[in-house]
C-alpha cells in the first residue's frame, strides 16, 4: 500500500456521549483503589510474569498522520494468549486463597475460561467451565488442558452462564465470573483490577503522553478495567473511545441514552469475545461518565487487518492478533477517514494513540483461517 493510497474503511456509527464526566475518585471507588494496587503486586509477582510489549506502529501512524500509535501486544501474556489471564485467575487466587476443597466455575466465551482454568491449576483446585454451542473445540481443548472439566450448553453465552449458575448453587461451586449482576460485584471488580495491570506497565514503557485510547468492548469488563488504570496510573486523561461490532453495540447503545439497554443479537459477530448483548453492571458505573465516544463496526474488515499486522504492513515486525485485537486498529482507520469524526477527536500530528491488542491466536484454527482470508484481500 502506497502513502498515499487510502484504505476507504468505514464504521458503523460513531457517538458522543453527552454525560461525560471524568472523576478519578470515582472510578476507584467503584473497582476499588486497593484491588488495583493489589493485583499489579500479585501478578507482578506470579512466575514468568512479564510485561507484555508495547509496539509502535510506525508505519501506520505516517500514513495515518499521526505522532504516535502504540499497540499494547497481548498475545505475549504467559502463555495465554489474551489479556484475559490477568482477570479470572487473579480473581481465582484472591476468593479462594488456595483452599484445595473448593470447585471453581465459571462462563466462559473462551479466553476467561482459559484463565480461570489455568488460576485454578496453579493453586491444584478442582475446574468446571460453561461453554455455549458458538465456542470452538479448540477452546475447549485449551482449557482441558488446563485440567478443566468443559461442559457445552445448547444455547448462546447467557445460557451457559444461567446453566453455571444453576448447577454452581446446586453442588455448592464458587462462580469466578467476569460479570457482574446484582448481588455479585466482588469478583467482577477483582477482575477488572487485574486488566489495570496492562495499564500500569504502559505508564512505565512510554514517557510520551497517550492522548486517544482505543478500547474493544464485550460486556465492558476490559474497558471499564483499563479506565481504572488510566484513572490511578495516567497524569493526563486521555479521550476514551469504546469500539464495539455494530451488531452487539450494548455499550453505545447504553451510553446514548444514559441507560444500561439490552441488545437482542441478530447475528453473532466474528469477533466472538466482544459479541455481548447486555454491558456488565460494574463496568456501567465506570463507563457511563468515563467514556467520550462510542464506535461501532462490521465484520468486513476483521481479516485483513488480521492479515496486515501479521505481514508487517502496520510495522517492521511480525504481530500475531486474533479478531478481538483488530477493532481498535480498524476504528482509528475509519475515524481518522472521516473528516467530521476525525476533527471531533482531535486526531492530528500530535496524537499518541493507545490500541489494545488483547488476544493472539487464542484459536488457532480460527486465527489461520482468517489470516488466510485477509492475505487474499491483500493480494
Ligand atoms: C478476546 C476477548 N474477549 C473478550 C473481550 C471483551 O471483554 P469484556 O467482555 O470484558 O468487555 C475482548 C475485548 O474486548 C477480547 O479481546
């Protein structure tokens, strides 16, 4: 692709959010400052840890015409391949503090389970995850890798996690959800504590002032966790963009009315871990004011962006990004094309955006068969 060829990507549709209103206090309070400092000294202390890198992607930022654009890599966490082994298995290690007579559950659309799973097998405690017909076997097999017992439920997510709910109070099983609902709030706010940590390793790797940040949602969960981090680690507050697919946007939906709203979804979007229909209730509280803009888009663009950070069209090196780390690049591309949005973001020469690459090649098969797709739109 030439400098001065566009890519003519588009979103679905773009909102402001008319009650917007920062408050750090706020924002701590509600996931609860001390949970934030503490997970970053117990996952800082888990063995292997690492940060996970943070990459520039120079070239995209030239052609985009913007100072910066950092795209934490979160293919590179242990080994689980997602952002998602911060939450569920720091939740794990906090409820049970190791107790080895406790049963863990949880629902899962994959890489939560897979963290829950793997927390579990770390502390030699007993597993039972909950999955809906739309996970893969490959998922699956992930987490019975990890010692888990995998039980599929006819139905979407929300029927697996009824099902977790019901057998979990049946046979006296602790829930490690990462959503919360009313009544159960503690280990949702533990697990959004544990995705501030990649906000706290980014405060150390750049000293350049993040002005945009980029954040995919599901449930809310992620970017409600990472605005948690931004609030105790960032000297200035940068503009928060929730990206959500057009056919599960319960965030935007929710913040254009001021109202948490339930999505009935037609169709499930390819990028499976952020197709939610209702945004978590923790996460609410801290997105509803904390978020200036919500964007949401299609399927259309997930494989060749897959494609085109693995053959290095963004940077100099290889990036491995599954389908729920393309929407943050495919958002800023589509808003820095449009004149109007982009002048309402303010996204110019000095912006320094932040992109949360959350997951690798979680699942393979899906990962090989999208990039293979995308090279053919490539070519
Ligand atoms: C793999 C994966 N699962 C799930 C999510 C959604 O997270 P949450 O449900 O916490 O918003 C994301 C990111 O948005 C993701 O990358």
């Amino acid at each position: 692709m030439s400098d001065t060829e566009v890519f003519g990507w588009k979103f679905s549709k773009f909102i402001n959010n008319k009650n917007y209103d920062f408050k750090r206090d706020k924002i701590l309070n509600v996931c609860g400052e001390d949970n934030v400092t503490d997970a970053y000294d117990v996952i800082s202390g888990w063995e292997n840890y690492k940060p996970t890198p943070l990459v520039k992607l120079d070239k995209l930022s030239k052609k985009l015409n913007l100072n910066n654009i950092f795209y934490k890599d979160e293919s590179k966490r242990f080994h689980l391949k997602s952002f998602k082994a911060l939450g569920g298995a720091y939740a794990v290690q906090k409820i049970t503090k190791g107790n080895k007579s406790i049963t863990v559950s949880t629902a899962t659309a994959g890489n939560h389970g897979r963290s829950v799973s793997w927390g579990v097998q770390r502390l030699g405690l007993n597993c039972k995850i909950f999955i809906s017909e739309f996970v893969s076997e490959a998922r699956a097999d992930v987490m019975r890798s990890f010692g888990a017992d995998v039980i599929r439920v006819k139905g979407n997510y929300e029927t697996s996690l009824k099902e977790c709910i019901k057998q979990s109070k049946m046979n006296g099983w602790e829930i490690i959800q990462d959503v919360a609902w009313e009544g159960y709030e503690e280990v949702p706010k533990l697990t959004m504590a544990g995705y501030s940590v990649m906000i706290k390793e980014i405060s150390n790797q750049t000293d350049q002032y993040i002005t945009h940040v980029f954040l995919q949602a599901g449930v809310g969960g992620m970017a409600s966790g990472a605005i948690a981090g931004i609030a105790k680690y960032f000297k200035r507050i940068p503009k928060i963009i929730v990206v959500e697919p057009e056919t599960a946007d319960c965030v935007l939906q929710s913040v254009e009315v001021g109202k948490m709203q339930k999505i009935d979804i037609k169709k499930e979007s390819i990028m499976g871990g952020m197709s939610c229909g209702e945004v978590s209730l923790v996460p609410w509280r801290i997105l509803k004011d904390a978020v200036n803009n919500c964007i949401s888009i299609t399927d259309k663009y997930v494989a060749q962006t897959v494609a085109m950070l693995k053959q290095k069209y963004f940077c100099d090196e290889p990036i491995i990004a599954g389908e729920c780390s393309t929407p943050g690049i495919i958002s800023l591309i589509a808003a820095s094309e449009d004149k109007i949005v982009k002048d309402k973001l303010e996204l110019n020469e000095t912006s320094n955006i932040l992109l949360i690459g959350c997951e690798g090649d979680a699942d393979e098969k899906l990962y090989k068969k999208l990039l293979n797709e995308g090279i053919k739109q490539l070519i």
